[in-house]
C-alpha cells in the first residue's frame, strides 16, 4: 500500500529504494542460517588449525602419540647411561661397578643408584595422585599443557645437574609432569574418538611407549660416542623435543566433549562432536553422542572414592581389587628390571659397555616390533588368553634367565641369557603392556570408574617404583637369584587370571554388571569367570544384536548358553 501511494506521488525514486530493501531484507532471511553456519564454521577452523574429521581425529592422535613417546623414552633413557662411565664418574655415589668396593659399599651405592632411578616413578606416582583433585577442574588440554610444562623444567634440571641431590629432584619433577599426562591422554584422546576405536587405541597407545623405549636406546648408543658430558647431558635433554611439540599443540585442539557438558558447557560440546564427526552441530548424530554422554556423566557424578570398597549387589570391592591387581602384575613381573636396567644387565652377562648398550637397543627394537600383535590379537582372542600367554612365557623366560645367570663365564650362558631378555620382552608385549590400561576400564562399574581408573594407575606407578629401587639391590646381594623371585611372582600371575579374571571382550557395562550380579559371597570370587563363560552374549564379534534386551530371542550364540 505504502509503494503504491509512492507511486501515485510520482516519487519513482523512493519506491525503487524501498523496494531495493525489502529485497534485501528477504535475501538476508533467506540467507541467515547459511551464514551463521559459515560463521560457526569459521570458528571452528581458528579453533582446531583448519582440521575437521579424519584430519583432526589425526592431529589428536599425533599429540597423544607423542605424549606416550615422550613416556617411554623416559622410561627407557637412563638405561643407556648408567653404564656411561663419564657419567657415573659425575654421580660417583651410584657407580657400584667400581672395582674394589667392599660389600657394604657396593650394597649402599647400589640403594643410591636404586633412589635416583627410581625417583622419577615416584614423581610419577605423585603426579597420578595430584591429577585426581585438579584433574576435573582444569580439564583435559590445561593438565597436559602444565604436566609437559613441568616435564620440560625436569628434563633441563636433570640434564644440568652436577649433584646426585639436583639430578635426583629433576627426575622427580619430570616424574610428576608425566603422571598427571599418563592419567590425562588416554582419557582424552578416548574422549575425543570414535568409540569402536576405543579398545585398539589404547593397545597402540602401548605400542607408543616401546617406540619411545627403542628411541631413548638409540640415542643412547649414539650418543655414547660423544666427547664428554654431552654423552649423558644429551639425551636427557632430548625429550624436550618432544615437550615442545606437543606444547605447541595441545591447547590449539578440541576439549574432551565429556568434560565440556560436565561443566555444562554444552554448546561447545556440540562443537567438538561435529567438528570431530565432519558433520553440522544440530545433526542427528550430534544430539545422540550429547545426549549418551550426559547420561554417561550423571551416572558418573553419582559416584565417590568410598563407592570403591562398597560391597554391594554390584560387587563393586570385588571388582576394584581386580583391576588393582591387574595393574600390579604388570609391574612386578619384572619388566622394568628390563626396562630401565637393560644395558647393566648385559654388562653383567659379561658383554663390553659397547656391545652391552648395542643389545640394549636392538633389544627395545624388538620389544617395539613384538607390542604390535596385540593390537590385533586383543579383540580377536581376548583378554584372558593374552594375560595367561604372556605370564606363563615370563614364568619360563625368568627360570631360564635364573639357570644361566648363575654362569656368566660360560659363552653358552652368555648367549643364552641375552636371548632370553629379548624373549622376555615379546611375552610381556603380547600379554600384559597394554592390557592393563584397558582391563582396569571394562572391569569396574560406570559409577566408580573414574575413582577406580585412578586407584589402579596408582598401583602401577607405586608398584614401578618399588621394582625399579630394589633392582640393583637386588642384583648386589642376590645376583641371578633376582631371577628366580620374578619367576615365582609371573608362576603365581598365572592361576591368578585363570580362576579370578573373567573375560571382558565383547561385553557391555551392564553385561558386566549382570555376571557380578549373579555370583555371590566369598565364594562368587572363584564362580565369576565361570559366570562370564557362561552368561549369553549381547553382542557379537562385528557388533551384531546377539540377544534381546529382555533375553527371549537369542542368535547365533549356543556356545554361550549354559
């Protein structure tokens, strides 16, 4: 009506830029949730480095990998060094290789080189602890970045040192940082993936850590070549490389959406799960992983620390202590003797420094290659079968290495003990390096998972440092009898799973919930793994419908009906 009185007044002009604008209006109607898709776009270009989809999953994957280098090469960095005699000339007080030591001198140089070895697991062990009260408040990204932070101050205090006291508190300090990251990635990256994913990650994850192992090796090796105490300084220094890459990094990439929408945070929850998923925030897709996901959370939120000894219809204590001492097993079957003590444990099979920390490396290199067949084997055999290979294997290997350690003259002896070590190693990386970062999850209830995932990592640091100091004790007053105790402990690992560990591939929480349920008493400790034998299976191997909800119609799986 307007345009038409305009029109009427002979004003053209104005009913031209009337009608201009209306146009304009209807086209920015039209085009307004366009743009504000563009716009969130955009924002989540600036936020994940241009990444989105497979791309981004890859980038999380690369820092998280990297994490778990970082990991093993500080485990495996001061094995190589300790047979460095420019550097056990600096650190005087652990060099029980000297010659002419008494016995009470020897004993105590090797507690001193037990201390400052191990230190770093006890930092660890008080980084894990520290993650538990900050871990929540701070989120994912911001625990990563400050542990590497704290790494890096470590790593330069340990490479600066020219005191035993200075070396020993960077090893400390290091230690800590690690903790809280070795608590923090899994959860993050597992937080941030697909969750069919989920089970092979975290058995890559452990093939990372033998990578960074079989790193620190090598540039031991290498650098023992050097003049001076660049040999020593060097690697110790050399982890930074790995601090700065993934500083540069971490805080440029998506928060886990599960923290997020925990401190309701839920938009940018949506965020996250499209950019990771490639697909728009208001997809189908999105509104089902936000919703899981908060149920998950309110399940969670329910629980506390007390919940971990509740001796409930859950049997919540009882599935504690296993994953527990899952974790424990893996410590105290000696691989760390290995680990960290690999280059003078050759040197006492009688090998020159040279050739003691050449084995050493060609030794991580296979414990690399042999980490990788689980990766495969986990889903396709199970848990079960790879805990009991893997422990009957280190039973014999140890009783072997027990036999010819008490022999090192002999050339045989000698051949056969660095045979055995590589052995060793492929057992362990087959059966227990990364079983005992996913069993702990499947195993403990959804409400006291967190509490309980903590509780068992505690286990494996506290345990780590208990073998790593009491090692070159060990080896001082005992020698190849050292051997024989590790023997006896992965002999007692192995009717252990067998009556105690029920199988867990393939089942859901509340699968898991529903075997407990039904085993009861003190008596429902020894009934459990028949109970998971026997219990019908929900889903199959590809993730086919097996079962109904309510258990009336049944598919395809007559070997798991009793």
């Amino acid at each position: 009506m307007h345009e038409a009185r305009l029109w009427l007044n002979g004003n053209r002009k104005e009913v031209g830029t009337l009608r201009q604008r209306l146009q304009d209006d209807d086209a920015d109607a039209v085009s307004k949730q366009a743009f504000e898709h563009r716009q969130r776009v955009i924002v989540m270009v600036r936020k994940y480095l241009g990444l989105s989809g497979q791309s981004l999953n890859w980038a999380i994957g690369a820092v998280a990998g990297c994490d778990f280098l970082l990991f093993g090469y500080d485990q495996g960095v001061m094995g190589g060094i300790l047979t460095l005699p420019v550097f056990l000339d600096q650190f005087p007080d652990i060099n029980d290789t000297a010659p002419d030591l008494d016995p009470a001198t020897k004993s105590n140089r090797a507690t001193y080189q037990g201390i400052a070895v191990a230190s770093y697991n006890l930092g660890c062990f008080l980084g894990a602890i520290a993650t538990i009260f900050i871990g929540n408040p701070l989120g994912r990204r911001r625990i990563i970045f400050l542990g590497t932070a704290v790494m890096t101050v470590g790593a330069a205090l340990q490479a600066s040192a020219f005191s035993l006291q200075h070396f020993i508190i960077g090893r400390i300090i290091t230690g800590f940082g690690n903790g809280g990251n070795t608590s923090t990635v899994p959860m993050w990256q597992s937080e941030t993936c697909s969750a069919h994913k989920r089970g092979k990650l975290v058995m890559i994850e452990g093939a990372l850590i033998t990578g960074g192992i079989m790193i620190s090796y090598w540039v031991d090796l290498g650098l023992s070549f050097a003049p001076g105490s660049v040999a020593w300084r060097f690697p110790l220094a050399f982890q930074i490389v790995f601090c700065v890459f993934i500083l540069s990094l971490v805080l440029s990439l998506p928060e886990s959406p599960r923290w997020l929408i925990l401190k309701s945070r839920d938009e940018e929850a949506r965020e996250v799960i499209a950019a990771i998923a490639e697909v728009e925030d208001d997809d189908n897709y999105v509104d089902n992983e936000v919703r899981a996901i908060k149920e998950t959370v309110a399940e969670m939120s329910r629980g506390r620390c007390s919940d971990l000894f509740a001796r409930d219809q859950n049997r919540t204590l009882h599935r504690t202590l296993i994953a527990y001492v899952n974790q424990m097993f893996q410590q105290i079957s000696g691989i760390n003797l290995i680990t960290y003590y690999a280059a003078t444990i050759y040197r006492g099979l009688g090998m020159s420094p040279f050739m003691s920390r050449l084995l050493a490396a060609l030794n991580g290199t296979e414990y690399f290659i042999a980490s990788w067949p689980s990766v495969f084997l986990v889903e396709r055999v199970g848990r079960r079968k790879l805990m009991l290979f893997g422990g009957i294997g280190q039973a014999l290997t140890m009783a072997i290495l027990a036999g010819v350690g008490s022999n090192t003259e002999s050339t045989g002896c000698q051949i056969a003990g660095i045979v055995f070590l590589f052995v060793f190693n492929t057992f362990f990386a087959v059966g227990w390096l990364g079983m005992t970062w996913l069993y702990p999850a499947e195993i403990t209830p959804l409400r006291t998972r967190a509490p309980a995932n903590a509780l068992s990592t505690s286990s494996n640091w506290i345990f780590n440092f208990m073998v790593v100091m009491i090692t070159p004790v060990a080896f001082a007053n005992i020698k190849h009898h050292t051997y024989t105790i590790f023997a006896i402990i992965n002999a007692i690992m192995v009717p252990s799973v067998y009556f105690f560990f029920p199988e867990t591939a393939y089942r859901t929480l509340e699968e898991m919930d529903s075997i407990f349920q039904k085993v009861h008493g003190w008596k429902g400790a020894f009934q459990v793994v028949h109970q998971a034998r026997v219990e019908p299976r929900r889903y199959g191997k590809n993730g086919e419908l097996l079962i109904t909800l309510n258990g009336v119609k049944e598919k395809g799986n007559s070997e798991h009906t009793p």
